[in-house]
C-alpha cells in the first residue's frame, strides 16, 4: 500500500489546535472513507513536536523526514512572516503525516 503527505497550517493553542485536527479528520474520513484513503483522516492523531522553523518549507521537509506512515501527524511551530507570536491563541502550527492509501 502506498501513502500521501498531507499537510495542514493551523493557528491556536495546543487545544485549539487539536480539536481543529480532529474535525479535519473526521470530515476527511465522512468524506473519503475509513480506510486507504489518503487522507489526513488516516493519520493515528497528532504529536506536537518541540521544533521551531521561520521558513515554513524547511518546517515542511522536515516533518517529511520524520513522520512516519501509519503514526501520528507532527506538529511544529512556525514564525508566519518571520514573526513569532506571544499569544499563544495565536500560535501556527505546520502539521503534516503520511497517510496510507
């Protein structure tokens, strides 16, 4: 069986951001299925990582490198512009997985 990156930018605390996941996923899966499908509803949850990239595909390339199919999606923080926020309501986060299809 094969796999799809899939990847997802969100902003919010780890909660927020967590349960904007989880309702991606579940929409993914009513639409495409439980199985297979390629999609990030295919994904065993998420794990935030303790990564920081200002350059979102760097952050990209690396989430490449280290998740792994049928394991969680990673999540790591980015600078949007360059710029950290202080508010961590409004933190972004690159989340990205290899979902089987």
């Amino acid at each position: 069986m094969g796999a799809n990156y899939v990847e997802l930018k969100l902003k919010g605390s780890h909660q927020q951001v967590r349960k904007l996941f989880e309702s991606a996923q579940d929409d993914d899966r009513y639409e495409n299925g439980h199985c297979y499908s390629g999609g990030i509803g295919m994904a065993r949850g998420l794990k935030f990582v303790s990564k920081s990239f200002t350059d979102e595909r760097e952050a990209a390339e690396w989430i490449m490198d280290h998740a792994q199919k049928w394991e969680e999606a990673l999540a790591v923080r980015i600078g949007e512009g360059g710029q950290w926020s202080t508010d961590d309501e409004k933190q972004v986060y690159l989340i990205g997985a290899w979902c089987s299809s």
